[in-house]
C-alpha cells in the first residue's frame, strides 16, 4: 500500500514538474494546430568522437512543437529541450519541399570499406502519417549537403536563442 501511495506522489510531483516547464517554456510561443510535420529526427555522426554528433529532433505535442537540439561538438548534456513557434516549422517544411527530400524514402546505402566515416539518419513522420525514412554511411542522397546545412541554421537559431 505505501509503495503504491508513494508511486502516485512522484507521479502526481512529475507531472506539475512537467506542466511548469512547459508553461514556463511556452511564455512566448503561441499554442498552434498541427503543421505538415508530426515527427522529426536527423542525426549526423562523424568518427569516433561522439561529441561530433549532431542530432535534432521534434515533435508535437498538445498545441505546442518542442524541438531536441544537439550541435555538433556539444556534449549530450548540454542538449536544450525548446518550444518552437510554428514560423520554425514552416521553415523545416519548406527546406524538405525545396530540395526534394521526400524522394530520399528508402535511401539506405552504406560504404562498409569505411571504418570511421560519416553517416546519418533522417526520420520524418508527416501530419498525414507518411513518412520519409533514409540512413546512410559515406554515402548520400542527392542534395545532402544543402539540407544539412539548412537543418543546422534552422536548429542552431533556436538552440541560441
């Protein structure tokens, strides 16, 4: 009986915990309906150095998007959990229609004579559930450089901000 009681506690505590930091997160960003994107991550890995991942995530959630970011050469603890206005992810959407990146489902090449290369992971899952899945390892899809450059300004200005 007290374990169960006290199980409630700390869950009733994690609750209010993360009620207020989304609150307290969200003071300048506006609730908003869900844009073409559900689900984002794209990791960018280079050798041996774990510091040198990149890795950005986002999701929505009840009106709000939060977004993970992880720049390159960050330790995984200095990560910034952020709430983004919808004007961020009209801009991620309008990078994946401008270079086409919905053509890269099921890009899935890997250069396995490298032993410490460059690879990457993109995983989109669009408000109407389709979905645009692509890994590679010295290997990339047409335009690779472009988008990646664009995901990172568009991350890093709000991992700064």
């Amino acid at each position: 009986m007290l374990g169960e009681r006290i199980k409630r506690i700390l869950a009733l505590f994690l609750a209010a915990l993360t009620l207020s930091a989304c609150i307290a997160g969200c003071k300048n960003v506006e609730p908003t309906e869900i844009r073409g994107i559900a689900h984002f991550f794209f990791t960018e890995s280079g050798g041996s150095d774990f510091d040198a991942r990149t890795a950005y995530q986002l999701d929505y959630a009840d009106g709000y998007y939060t977004a993970v970011i992880k720049p390159a050469g960050v330790k995984e603890k200095k990560a910034r959990t952020v709430i983004v206005d919808a004007e961020f992810v009209d801009r991620l959407e309008a990078v994946l229609t401008e270079y086409d990146v919905k053509s890269w489902n099921g890009f899935d090449e890997k250069d396995y004579d490298i032993m410490d290369g460059i690879g990457f992971t993109l995983d989109v899952v669009m408000a109407d559930e389709s979905e645009i899945d692509a890994v590679g390892y010295m290997e990339w899809p047409e335009g690779f450089g472009y988008v990646s450059s664009a995901f990172d300004e568009l991350f890093l200005g709000a991992y700064k901000k």
